[in-house]
C-alpha cells in the first residue's frame, strides 16, 4: 500500500462522502472533493510536462476508492491512485510502450509524475460509441465486433515470454477488476480485462482508431477472456440477451 501525503484526499473525501445519501452522490462528492485537493500537484505537473497553463480541471468519475480521474483542459486525462505505487505505474508505463509497435489502433502514451502516483494521457482521436446513434451500432454491430476480436487477435499474438522483467506484469495495476489469479508458464496470452464498449473509440464511418483504459492490461490463462467481456458488456448494451 502506498501511504505518503498524497493519500490524504482520499480519506478525507471518504470520510465527507460518509455523510451524503445515496451511492452515486457519494462517488461524485469523492470525485470532486479529491479533485480540488489534487488541482495544484495535478496543475504544476501539466505545466512541467506540457508546458502548458491549467485552465480547467473537469472531474469524470471515481467508481471505486482506489483512484479518481479528472480532465484538465479538456485535452488531458489525469488518473490519481490511493493503492498504486509509483513504480508500479512506470511498469505499466513499460508495457504499454512495449505492446504499443504491435497494435494498429492508437492507445494512450501516459507520462508518470515523480513522486505521486499519478499518471497523465493525451485524448485520443475518435468518439465514444455512446456518442453515435444507437440503432446506427446496432446496425453495424458484426463489423465492429469482428474489429474488436481482430484487435484481441493482435494483443495475444504479443509473446509474454519477449517481454523483460516479464513477472512484474503478470497482475494489472488494478487487480480487482482482473478475474483471473493464475499465471501458466507458456499457456497464457495477454489481455485487456475491461474491453467494454465505452472504452472504444471509433471514427465518423465506425472503424475503431482507439483504444484506452488499459490499467488491468495483464495475463489471462482463458485466450476468451477479452472477447467474453467484451460481448457481455455489449449484449447488456445492445440486445439486452445473456451471453451464451
């Protein structure tokens, strides 16, 4: 567990979101709270790297206590961790420097703070497949999941066994929401482990050019375990049917 100063905010927008109803709220008031508590290290971190001034701080989401993300000028996506080390994100960092020359879509190039673990990403080109005619996906639906299982095909032809200091990557950085523990030697590929719809971005004529949130990127031992994610998130989205 990582526990410096940087950790306070967590406990304290805990601590206030204690005394407010209802679960959403609870998780927007931590948002917002941790948020404003991290504006200047966040704010001084952008310029140091961007060299840019910070001119807005929108917070997104905080679904879980272990970490909250804001956009600062609408350009940046910041993610702050409670449980997450420093270290551990530059080994994340590594990974997807490595799998990045394997991939045709774009994925984030993330940028580590020093001391706080914290990690910073440009936005990526494309929109959200929440942001397209819902009918329209429906429509195409067979060509964007043959992309997706294309996509799949590409991370796990990636060779583990090709990547130094493999053992560090065997767990995400967010483990609990990897549902696989175990690790065979020569028996598992790599995966995404939150391929759902909302984190692929696609352009005007529907193909995917993005792909993000690759913080659960690690080892599966089930080769489906990216393509069965994906088509449960879809079919709860789209056709609301039980994944056969």
């Amino acid at each position: 567990m990582v526990f410096n100063m940087y950790i306070w905010p967590f406990y304290i927008s805990n601590f206030i979101a204690c005394f407010i109803p209802k679960r959403s709220r609870r998780h927007r008031v931590r948002g917002l709270i941790n948020t404003f508590l991290y504006r200047l290290p966040v704010s001084i971190f952008i310029r140091r790297v961007y060299g840019e001034k910070m001119k807005t701080c929108r917070f997104v989401r905080q679904n879980t206590l272990n970490r909250v993300i804001c956009v600062v000028n609408d350009k940046y996506y910041v993610k702050i961790f409670r449980n997450v080390s420093v270290k551990q994100l530059n080994n994340y960092k590594f990974l997807l420097d490595f799998i990045r020359p394997n991939l045709k879509v774009e994925i984030p190039e993330i940028v580590v703070a020093k001391h706080i673990p914290m990690y910073v990403s440009k936005k990526l080109s494309g929109k959200d497949m929440r942001e397209f005619d819902r009918d329209l996906i429906k429509q195409n639906g067979e060509r964007i999941k043959t992309q997706v299982f294309e996509i799949i095909h590409s991370i796990q032809q990636i060779p583990f066994d090709s990547i130094p200091g493999k053992e560090r990557f065997i767990f995400g950085i967010q483990p609990e929401r990897t549902v696989e523990k175990e690790y065979e030697e020569g028996h598992s590929v790599l995966a995404h482990f939150d391929l759902n719809t909302g984190n692929l971005l696609l352009d005007d004529k529907l193909n995917i050019i993005s792909v993000i949130d690759w913080d659960s990127l690690s080892l599966a031992h089930n080769p489906n375990t990216d393509k069965d994610i994906f088509l449960k998130y879809w079919n709860k989205r789209f056709n609301k049917k039980p994944l056969k």
